[in-house]
C-alpha cells in the first residue's frame, strides 16, 4: 500500500483553539444536515401534496446517500489535500441545502435528500483532519472537542429544525442551514492550514484497500463491533421515545424533542473523555463507557415502581447517563483507530462509522420491533443487552 509521510504529527505545537472550536462547529453543522427533515415531515407533506408514507422515505433517502458517501467519497481524504476536499464538500453542501429550499415538489427534494446525505460527509473529513493536525500527545482531547460539535449537532438539530420551522416554514430550515455552512466555509478557507495527502493509491484500489484495512487490523474492527452496539442501544432509545410518551404519558413530540437537550448534555462528555484517553490510555475509557452505558439503560427498568413524574425525570438522567458513555467510548475509540495508521486515517474513519451507521439502522429497526412485541420494557432490554454486550468485546479485548 504505497503512501507518502504526514506532515503534522506529534512535531507540531498542534492547532489553535479557535481552530478546533471551528473545526467542531463545522462537524456539528454538517452532520446537523442529516436530521432537518425530521421533524418537519408533517409539514413537508402538506405543502408538497406528499403522502405521509412519501414523506416518510426523506430521511432514508438522505441516511443512505450518507452511507455511500461514507465508503466512496470519505476515502478522498487520504487522497488529495484535506484542505481542499473539506471545501469542496462545504460547497456542494450549501448548493444540495439550496436546492432542498427551492424544491418546487416532492420529487425534486427527494433527490436533494438523497444528494445532501452524500456530502453531508464534511463531517467524516473534518475528524480526520482534526486527528491529523493535533499533536500526539493532544489527540484524544482535540478530537473529543471536534466531535462534541458533531454530536450536539445530531442532538440539537430536530429542536433548531421545529422550532425555525414553526416561525418560518420548513423551506427557511433548509436555507439557514445552507447560510451556516457557506459561513463556516469561508471561515475554513481562511484559516484550515493544507494537509498533504497520504496516499497516492487510485481511486478504485484506495476503495478496494476499505477491505485490506478491514482484514489486517484487528483494533479496528474491535472498535467498529462495539461502537455499533452502543449504537444499536442509542438509536433504539431515541427512534422509540416519542411513540412511548405519548401513548403512556400523553406527552407530544414537543416533550420528546426536549429529551434531546438531556442527550446534549451528555454530549459534553467528549472532551472530557478524550482527555481522559491521552491520560490513561483510550482503551479503559470505551470500558468504563459502555459499562455507564449498560447501567444507564439498565436504571429504567426501575420505571414500573415510580410515580410518573418521577419516571420522566428518570428517563432523562438515563439520557444524559447513556449519552455520555456512548460518546465517551465513540471518542476513545477514534483515538485508537487514528493511531493505527496516520496514512490511512480516512480510511479508518470510514470503516469504524460504518460499524456505528449500521448499529443505528439496526437498533431503530429492533427498537420498533421491540416496543411492539414487549412494550418500553423490551425496548430497555435491548438497550441493556446490545450495551453489555460491547463491554463484553471491550473486556476481551
């Protein structure tokens, strides 16, 4: 596999913190892109004379165009400049924002979806950049600060989507987010040092080396199996939540949509979690996450023995408890994946997002089916079970 050395290693005094908080607002605002369309459905459909059903497959199509985006295009990045790559995706994002504004119908903003997902990978590149121009010593926290933008941005883009919407109409959603973007472009354009490329493999055999990788490093593929059932736990807890309030507490999605503010908060676990892995060695920070994780669901089964009110704010403490171990392990884990191979770190990314990309269809999928057949007790065994069983692939390892 032939490459070429990386210029920012551990030499380097590492990037400013004005930079990282860029870098971190950037990630959050990309992947934000991905979950707009979300609570805005009902709307959509009525404006565009879709049906629910129609209306329905937005978000698949714009996770799916994620998907590929994530195993052909996140790749480039060990390929050419980061720099330049990053750019060139903040670009294609703002024209894929724009046209999902001016879709003149449901057709047009079903391709817009599918397009958005696909460069809505600017996030899976900032990381890797951020890894690459931090110093060795400095990763695990700079790469805990850029993914705490990433992540509230998955947390807190249903709530910015609601409520602009509400004001505004679903159309100013999509041309905010594409403001926020074209901002945080030109920011990176000024500011966002070259990264010189680390391999000069073609493209067709940089993607076939995804396998390669696959085979020959057994840490990462420890790290994508328990990322992804962390995963599987999240996705079915937060793609469950909303249909489990209002039918046992006649809450609507409004309340559920707040929960998001408590996932927030564990959020903040991201760089504390990647200071702790420079300190003590990223490995005993995935443990003690998926462990808080596996005893953060867990605490909800107490749920049947409380008063109501006292199982809302149980729920919430739960959020907060599981969010900031899922995460915590989330940073952890990329910090040992960035250090396998400084040539192939794209690469790597691609791989371990993989993994958590089909946890969460997975426990969305498992969670619904769960909720049905044993109501929000399965859908906590689940959570539990998919979280011990990543402690499990922890441990062994």
């Amino acid at each position: 596999m032939s490459s070429i050395p990386v210029t920012h290693e551990s030499a380097s005094a590492g990037p400013a913190r004005a930079l990282v908080l860029l870098l971190a607002a950037g990630c959050g605002l990309a992947v934000a892109s991905l979950y707009y369309s979300q609570p805005i459905l009902a709307l959509l459909g009525r404006d565009l004379g879709a049906s629910e059903r129609a209306v329905g497959l937005l978000p698949m199509l714009t996770q799916l165009g994620y998907a590929a985006g994530i195993l052909l295009l996140t790749p480039l990045g060990d390929l050419h400049d980061r720099r330049r790559v990053i750019l060139a995706k903040a670009v294609l994002l703002v024209l894929a924002l724009l046209l999902s504004a001016w879709a003149p119908g449901f057709a047009a903003l079903a391709v817009a979806s599918a397009l958005l997902g696909l460069v809505a990978t600017l996030a899976q590149d900032i990381v890797p950049a951020a890894a690459t121009l931090a110093p060795a010593e400095r990763r695990g926290s700079i790469v805990g600060t850029v993914m705490t933008g990433l992540l509230l941005g998955i947390l807190l883009s249903r709530v910015a989507s609601g409520v602009i919407a509400a004001h505004w109409g679903w159309r100013a959603v999509y041309a905010g987010a594409a403001a926020s973007i074209a901002l945080v472009g030109l920011a990176l354009a000024r500011w966002l040092p070259s990264i010189p490329p680390t391999s000069t493999l073609p493209w067709a055999r940089l993607i076939g080396s995804l396998g390669e990788l696959w085979r020959a490093r057994p840490e990462l593929r420890r790290a994508a199996f328990a990322q992804g059932l962390l995963s599987v736990g999240f996705s079915a807890f937060w793609s469950t939540l909303a249909v489990m309030l209002d039918r046992d507490f006649g809450l609507g999605s409004g309340v559920a949509g707040a929960f998001g503010l408590a996932g927030a908060a564990g959020a903040l676990a991201a760089p504390l979690a990647g200071r702790l892995a420079d300190r003590r060695g990223p490995a005993t920070v995935t443990r003690v996450g998926a462990a808080l994780a596996a005893a953060s669901f867990a605490a909800m089964a107490l749920m049947p023995a409380l008063p109501p009110q006292a199982r809302l704010w149980l729920v919430a403490a739960s959020a907060v408890g599981f969010d900031f171990g899922i995460q915590a392990t989330l940073v952890a884990h990329q910090t040992i994946v960035f250090g396998l191979d400084p040539a192939a770190r794209s690469r790597l990314n691609a791989l371990l997002f993989v993994g958590v990309f089909v946890g969460m269809a997975s426990g969305a999928a498992l969670g619904s089916l769960a909720l049905a057949q044993a109501g929000w007790v399965g859908v906590v065994l689940l959570a539990v079970l998919a979280s011990v069983a990543a402690l499990v692939v922890r441990l062994r390892g």
